[in-house]
C-alpha cells in the first residue's frame, strides 16, 4: 500500500500502539459488547500511557489451554476477565485473593515477578459503589440477585460483606444459585441469604446478574409488571445501555443502574492492580 493510501488517523493509531505498548486483553466469548477498551484506551491517549486494552474472543473449549499461553508474551503483564471465563479462570491462577475465593470467579490477573498468575476480582465492589452512587444505601436492605455466574457471585458476597440485610439468589441452572449460597455462608455464617423465585415484591435493590437483554428478543429475566418505584433497578449488561428491564423500570418511576456503571466504578482499580496510573512510570516517550 501507497503512503497516501494511508488512513488519515494513521499517525494517531501509530501514537497508541507501537513496539513498546504494554498489552492488557480483555478475554471472553462473544467480546463484541465489552466496553473497556474505549474507557481505557482513552485515558491512556489523554495521559500519554504507553499501554492498551485489547479485546481478545477466547472460545470456552479452548481457554484452559489459551489464557495461560497469553502470558508467555513479554509485553503481555495482566488481562480482564470477562463472560463466560470469570469462574473458569480461577483454576488457572497460582494465588489470588479473598473476593476471588468467596466468589469463585476472577475478572483480573496480573502476571508477578516470578512468572506466577495472582487474580482479583473487582465486580462486586465495583457493582456496590455504583449502586451507592445513586444515593441507595445498601446495609439494611433486601436484594434480589437473579444469576448467579462469576459476576453474580461476586455482587452477592459484595453486597452481604458491604452489611445487606437479606440476600435472595435466583438461577434457573439448577443447584447453581444454592452451591453459590453455601460457599457465601463458609465466608459469612452469619449471612441471611436464601434461593428461591424472583418475585419482587419486599426487594429494594434488584439486580439483573445474567446476559439476558445483551440480544433485543431476549426474554426478561424479571417479571417488570412487579416493579414498584421504590426499587433500584440494577444491570450488568453493557451492550445496550437501556435493557428492556430497564425500560420498564424508567416507566414505574425507578432509579437505574446501568451495566457500564460497574465498569467505570473498577476503572479505578484495574489501573492500580496493573500498575497503570496516569502519574506512574509507564509512560510513552515523545
């Protein structure tokens, strides 16, 4: 090709990655609706980071054997973790830390100095910050949890360590939401949690933890004719931002969560595991 055939935003995409970027893929199958490389990759524009978020599709029958491989490229030092991966991940770590082992699901490796992988977990606190955002307290009250995969195990332990009052889990796989209930309770005994149908009625925070309203037929994972105003409605979706579910929850008069407020409420945090900050040392040179 031509110089001048170049696209215009050559130089600019040339100014994001080059031989020297630090590479952090964000892995999970499908990654068409993953929003965190437009959030990071455009704070590390403004900062002058020489790093970037790269989405990467990982097929489940393969990622045993893929997701440790990524870490044999040098310039590869940490990933995210997204659907359907967060709780197959956690086998492939050598260590990680407490959120990871109440949840049973990771969303965050680092590659250490020894070579080893140690895993985080940063969606339940992310989901509570997010919530709390909204001016909706969360000790004392009853939350509905409807899915309890990776993200929905961890907004579960977060919301009981964060002084919930009552705890219901809903899973239409089943023994999947009462094996989740059972390893929160090994953490905190004394946690009032139980399994059962997602009717709303005496909830106050109700979160929708499973894919349902990434795709427009989808069914609702929720009966919306149950919603009351006094909810806080909560999403973890971010392919769309407004959700059926939470259509009809602005139509009741509701407060919303949107999915893409959990991740901007990690953002955070990622940057500190990985050791990204705009005042720190990975700096591209000019």
């Amino acid at each position: 090709m031509k110089s001048s055939q170049l696209p215009a935003m050559e130089h600019e995409i040339t100014a994001v990655i080059r031989g020297t970027t630090q590479l952090f893929p964000v892995v999970g199958s499908p990654v068409a609706q993953v929003k965190a490389p437009m959030l990071y990759n455009a704070l590390f524009t403004k900062h002058g980071m020489d790093a970037a978020v790269v989405p990467m599709e990982i097929a489940p029958e393969v990622y045993n054997q893929v997701f440790p491989a990524l870490f044999k490229i040098a310039n590869i030092p940490g990933a995210m973790v997204t659907i359907p991966h967060k709780t197959a991940t956690v086998a492939l770590l050598d260590d990680c830390s407490k959120a990871v082992r109440i949840a049973g699901a990771c969303n965050a490796v680092v590659r250490r100095s020894d070579g080893t992988l140690y895993g985080e977990l940063f969606d339940g606190i992310g989901f509570v910050h997010a919530v709390e955002r909204h001016e909706f307290s969360v000790k004392g009250t009853r939350c509905l949890v409807v899915g309890t995969g990776g993200a929905g195990a961890a907004i579960a332990a977060a919301l009981v360590a964060t002084g919930a009052n009552t705890i219901r889990l809903h899973d239409v796989r089943p023994g999947q939401a009462e094996a989740v209930a059972h390893h929160i309770r090994t953490f905190y005994p004394d946690a009032d949690i139980d399994v059962g149908q997602p009717t709303l009625a005496g909830f106050g925070l109700i979160v929708n933890a499973t894919p349902l309203g990434m795709d427009i037929d989808d069914p609702l994972p929720i009966d919306v004719t149950q919603i009351e105003p006094h909810m806080v409605i909560a999403e973890i979706v971010m392919k769309r931002e407004i959700t059926p579910m939470l259509s009809a929850a602005l139509a009741r008069g509701c407060r919303i969560v949107l999915g893409r407020e959990m991740l901007q409420e990690q953002l955070a945090l990622y940057l500190d595991f990985f050791g990204l900050t705009p005042t720190g040392s990975n700096q591209r040179s000019t």
